[in-house]
C-alpha cells in the first residue's frame, strides 16, 4: 500500500499516457499494454489465462485496488506491484472467479457417497482434497456427502479445501451462509449440520467443521504440501481458466497423490483426453486413478 502510494504517476511527458486514448474508457486510463501486463503476471503466478473479452473485467475489479491505494493510473499500479508483497494478494483475490454453490453438479455427490461406502476400512480415514473450493460451499457439500452416508456426525472423512484466493479461504472457513445460498441444501441435512442462527444466517455445526481444514495453495505453486494417499480429488471449474498445458501439468501432479482407485472430479466443461494415461473416464467428468 505504502509503496504504491509513493509511485509515480501520469505525467504529460509519459508517451504510454498521454499519446493514446485508453482501450477501456473510465476513471483511470487503462490502456492495452496495461492489460498485456495484468495477463501475463497472472498466467505467470497462477496459471490464469485471461482471454481478450475480459478487458472491462479487469478495468472494473482493478480500479477499486487503484482508489484503495490512492494511485491515479494502471502503470504506476503494476510498476509497484511486487509479488510477495500485500497488494499482489488483494490483485490475485480482485481477478479470480469465484463462482460456486451447494450441491453444485449434485451427481458428483451420489458417486461420492458410493465411492465413500465401497472404500470404508474400520479404523481408516478417507482423504478427499477439495481443490479449488472458493467460498466453501463445494467442501461443505464434502461434508454433509460423509455425514449422511455414514449417518454419523463424526463420519471417517477428512477434507483438506484450498484455494489461491485468500479471501474466499477466510469466507470458506467462517462457515456462515445466507439462506438463499443453502436453499440447494436438502431440508433434514440442512436441520442436522447447520445452526440456523438468525432469520436469514445459517452457520456450520462444529462436528462438520471438525471434518475440514482449509488452508491456501496455488495449484501452480512449486510446493502443494499435500499429503496422500487421496482417495478423491474435486478439481472443478477452475482447470477451464488454465490453458491446456497448463491443465495437463496440474492434472498429472495430482495423479500421484491419489491411491489406485480414487476418483477425480472434474467441472462440467473439463475434459481432459490427454490425461487419459494415469486416468480413466468413470463418468460425467470424473475420472478414476488406474
Ligand atoms: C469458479 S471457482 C470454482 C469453485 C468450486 N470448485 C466449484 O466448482 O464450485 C474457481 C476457483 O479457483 C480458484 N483458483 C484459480 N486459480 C487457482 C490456482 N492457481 N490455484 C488454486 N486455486 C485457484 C479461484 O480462486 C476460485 O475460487
């Protein structure tokens, strides 16, 4: 913040701001260049790829980190920016999407409980990595998936949820829903696993909570600090903003992490033929370990 303060801004000498109209009209000129940058730092730290379409969306979610940081143009911006630094953790929050809700692709969760039943041991816990889970609801759906099949409150499941995005991360962690955001979730297992605290807010009970840990990771990161055998992996709808190497890269990383077995749950639009070698297709978008 302080050091974004302290950088230079437009001057009329500047060629790059003064020459040329911006490509994006609005409080802050926001020219091509500027998004050339913004593209390739993204795609560069995690794996991001952000098409030309999404030239207004990076004008709009940026230009509030500008006010917030006091600074009156794009370059002098990213000129500051440094990775590592806070404001490159509200710059990768400010451009992922974050979209998500319970019970989403809701036949994942009948396989899910299938799969938990078929590979229950007495006295073995089963892995799942949930590994883009946003605001939570994909890792609580986990959640209530082990609850019910085991018709227990303390069902032998744990669930590691991460996701790059930080402020999600805390969101996800809190627990605390809106009613309209759990109106996907089946009336008696909405009874049994959440406090229905206010009219319009509904929290986690703490035996669900004891089944999740969250914690950030950037699937491009060098270093996941994941520990397996896995018996499931839910990488859904976030490999679609990764180009195809890309998603070939995270997809064989996770390979490994899995037992002989475990299933890989994939986002409606994601299919992966070349990951076919360590994967088979089991179904809809949801692969099985070979
Ligand atoms: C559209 S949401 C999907 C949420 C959930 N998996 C679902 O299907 O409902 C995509 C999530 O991927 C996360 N994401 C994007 N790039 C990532 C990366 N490199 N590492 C980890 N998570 C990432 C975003 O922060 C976002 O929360």
């Amino acid at each position: 913040m302080v050091s974004l303060k302290s950088s230079p801004s437009i001057t009329p000498e500047n060629p790059l701001f003064s020459a040329s109209q911006p490509d994006v009209p609005g409080e802050f000129a926001f020219h091509g260049e500027d998004f050339e940058r913004v593209r390739a730092l993204l795609k560069q730290h995690t794996g991001i790829s952000l098409s030309e379409a999404k030239r207004s969306m990076v004008y709009s979610r940026l230009a509030r980190r500008l006010r917030a940081n006091g600074v009156t143009s794009f370059r002098a911006y990213l000129d500051a920016l440094r990775h590592g630094k806070p404001e490159w953790e509200h710059f990768v929050n400010a451009l992922t999407t974050n979209l998500t809700y319970f019970y989403r692709e809701a036949h994942h969760f009948q396989i899910l409980a299938e799969h938990f039943k078929r590979r229950a041991r007495p006295g073995e816990v089963l892995q799942v990595w949930c590994a883009a889970a946003s605001t939570g609801e994909e890792a609580w759906t986990i959640a209530l998936t082990a609850a019910e099949t085991f018709a227990t409150l303390a069902p032998p499941v744990h669930i590691l949820a991460t996701d790059l995005d930080t402020s999600v991360i805390d969101t996800a962690r809190r627990g605390v829903y809106r009613g309209e955001q759990v109106a996907r979730i089946p009336e008696g297992p909405l009874r049994r696993h959440f406090v229905h605290e206010a009219p319009d807010l509904y929290r986690v009970r703490p035996e669900l909570r004891a089944l999740v840990t969250f914690r950030q990771l950037n699937l491009l990161g060098a270093d996941w600090a994941v520990r397996g055998p896995l018996d499931a992996v839910f990488c859904r709808n976030v490999l679609i903003y990764f180009d195809r190497a890309t998603q070939l890269q995270v997809v064989e990383r996770m390979a490994p992490l899995l037992r002989p077995g475990g299933l890989l749950f994939v986002g409606h639009s994601e299919h992966f033929s070349h990951g076919q070698r360590v994967f088979s297709l089991q179904g809809k978008t949801v692969y099985v370990r070979n």
